[in-house]
C-alpha cells in the first residue's frame, strides 16, 4: 500500500506530538519543537536524501511546510537536522 507524503507527515506528526507529551513543543536544537525535528528525521529517511538535501527539498513543498509550522523563507539548516539526530 502506498501512502501520500503529506499524509505520512501528518501521521508522524501526531505519533511524535503523542510520543513527546508535554515535552512536543519544547525546542531542541535549532529553536525548533522537539516533534518537527523528529517529524524531519521521518521525512528525510522516507524520501532517502541527505541532511544537507532537506532544506532544499523543503523549499519547494509547501503543504509539508505548513503542517511543520514552519516559514520556507526560514528553514532549518541541514547541520542543525544533523546535530538533533
């Protein structure tokens, strides 16, 4: 069965917010919430890119930008993804 991107985000989303509890939306690394790190680390391994790869391809899709809450004009940058992995 395949899934769609955005759909798999979605639910990454809810599994990390659920996993986290009270500590989803404290930042980790980067000033970013702990569960739209996890949510990038998800993201990068289904697409199979590199850190470096993810700010990139984050750019040109705004739907998952959106459901991360996050600006495309400010994204992580992919040492930042690397380090909170």
């Amino acid at each position: 069965m395949e899934i769609d991107l955005l759909d798999f985000i979605e639910q990454c989303r809810d599994l990390a917010k659920q996993a986290l509890g009270k500590h989803a939306g404290e930042p980790a690394s980067g000033g970013f919430a702990r569960w739209v790190h996890v949510v990038l680390h998800c993201f990068r391994l289904e697409e199979g890119h590199s850190y470096r790869e993810t700010p990139n391809r984050l750019k040109y899709m705004t739907e998952i930008c959106d459901v991360l809450g996050l600006d495309r004009e400010n994204l992580p940058d992919y040492s930042t993804i690397y380090k909170s992995f």
